[in-house]
C-alpha cells in the first residue's frame, strides 16, 4: 500500500511513456519520451524535442500518425502508453500521379515489344 501511495506522490501514476519517430533519407530518430498522462499526440510530439534535431518539421502544418495510422486531430487525441508517434514529412510528388506515369511507360515499352 505505502508502494502505491509513493507513486501516486512521485506523480508515476500521471505519466506516460511513448516514442516519437522522424525518418529522412539519410537520417532517422526516435525519441522515447515520457509526458503527462492526457497530453495530445501534437504536444506530446512537440515536448520530444525533435525539432532542435530536424529543423525543418513544421508544427503548424505537420502530418502526424500513431503506429502508421494517421491522426485526424492531432491536437484532440490524447496518447496512451507505449505508442509511438510519427512525424510525417510532406510529400514531394503526388503517389496517384507516380503510378499512372510509372503505368503509362509500362504500357508504352509492352507497346514498343510488341511484334
């Protein structure tokens, strides 16, 4: 009993332990991070301290997923213990017109093959 009242005290009770993760081409972080028991998968993100390390990540335009699902509102969703948030980085080409030119040259060399 003395046990659970020192960790009540100690506030052990009000925190919780997550990860945050930020990947670049040539470099990649992750971060464990322990914050009050609560706190938005956003604050909890920027309380990390990932930016002192990535410069460019944007809060106030910054994709954020748990586990690799995206978060909605990441400023409303509070985060449980032992998940690991993700910073995303924007995206440079749009994935559906990727693979329709990737689609179309396909079809243009089966094309080309062709007797």
């Amino acid at each position: 009993m003395a046990e659970n009242n020192n960790r009540a005290e100690s506030g052990e009770d009000f925190r919780v332990s997550i990860e945050v993760a930020y990947a670049k081409p040539e470099d990649y972080r992750i971060l464990v991070v322990e914050v009050k028991k609560g706190t938005s998968v956003l604050d909890a993100a920027r309380q990390s301290g990932m930016k002192s390390i990535f410069s460019e990540i944007d809060w106030d335009s910054v994709k954020l997923g748990i586990f690799g699902k995206a978060v909605i509102r990441p400023a409303d969703q509070a985060v449980k213990e032992g998940d690991r948030i993700e910073i995303y980085r924007p995206l440079i080409a749009d994935p559906k017109e990727v693979r329709k030119k990737r689609a179309e040259k396909v079809k243009l060399q089966k094309e080309a093959a062709a007797p």
